[in-house]
C-alpha cells in the first residue's frame, strides 16, 4: 500500500526557520535522505510494511497543489491515502489536529490543494502554531521565526507530528486521530 505525505512550506533558507514551514519540518523528521525532483524534494521510506513517498513542494506554498497532483499521479497514491502536514495559526503552538477532510480555513496552501486534487477529501495534520499577531499582520507571523520558548519545544511537537503521520499510514485515519488530537 503507497501512502503521499506532503509537508507543506516554502522552499530555500529565508524560509527555513519560519512558522509556516513547520510541514517541511515534520516530514524532514522521517527521513535524512531527500533528492531533488520534478516539483520539489522527496524522501521515500517504509513503515510497517507501507511504502511512504515524503514532499517537500517547492511550488512555494501557495502553489503546493501542483506538486501534490502530480505526485499523487506519478506515485499512483490513491486520494485517501494523501496526508498534508502544514501549519494552522487557529491551533495554539503544538496543538495537533489530524481531520479526513475539512475546508481551508483561509490556509492558501490547501486551497490550491483542494483545487488542483478535485475537492478537500484527503487528511491533513495541521501543526499549531499559535496566534501572537496584531489584526492584519497574519502573513508576517506565519513567515516569523520561531521565539525563544518555541524553538525550545519545536523538538517535541516535530516528533509528536512525525508519529502521527506515521500512525496515519500504519493504524488509519480514526485511530490516529483518536492518538494525537488533543
């Protein structure tokens, strides 16, 4: 059984420490091996007898769904077995919300997702990452540097998502989300 997970964030070293990157940085925890590819970089693993392909979009995070269709494609991965990890700024810092499909919620990255796939019918992992911002400086958050407190516990919140996108693969969707939303 092949399973996609796509962590979603925005490619090259500006971006690498920020909070919208936080999908690369989960999926980066499964692997240490990615090559450069059409669209991105990509790992593959296996996990209780599961081939797992790993994406890293360089479409920039608004255009991330040209990457997971094509990968979806070229990996021949049914939908439902498409997880997307990226960063919600809904969700307080660490917070882990792991749904089978959902709206949005306003994340660009979904939404192109959602348009280039044919409909938001596949699971996400959103990674909370708090919302300490003034109304109208959402982009300039989600493109911030982790604090001080943040960078101290980021370690742990990666391993937690990294597990459960494992679980995903291994234990489903239900049994998953009753493991790690909290």
């Amino acid at each position: 059984m092949k399973f996609l997970i796509a962590g979603l964030g925005n490619p090259g070293p500006k971006y690498a420490d920020t909070r919208h990157n936080v999908g690369f940085r989960v999926v980066e925890q499964l692997s240490d091996e990615w090559e450069s590819v059409t669209h991105g970089d990509l790992a593959r693993i296996k996990h209780r007898g599961k081939q797992i392909t790993l994406l890293k979009p360089n479409t920039y995070m608004n255009l991330s769904g040209k990457a997971v269709r094509y990968w979806l494609q070229a990996e021949n991965v049914p939908k439902e077995n498409l997880l997307v990890v990226m960063d919600d700024l809904h969700l307080d810092f660490g917070r882990l919300r792991l749904r089978g499909k959902g709206s949005d919620a306003g994340h660009n990255g979904l939404k192109d997702i959602d348009r280039l796939t044919g409909g938001n019918n596949y699971a996400r992992l959103r990674v909370g990452i708090g919302k300490d911002f003034h109304p109208g400086q959402q982009a300039d958050y989600v493109l911030s540097e982790w604090n001080a407190e943040e960078r101290d516990e980021l370690p742990a919140v990666l391993k937690d998502a990294s597990e459960a996108c494992l679980s995903f693969c291994a234990h489903g969707l239900a049994n998953t989300m009753s493991a790690f939303n909290r």
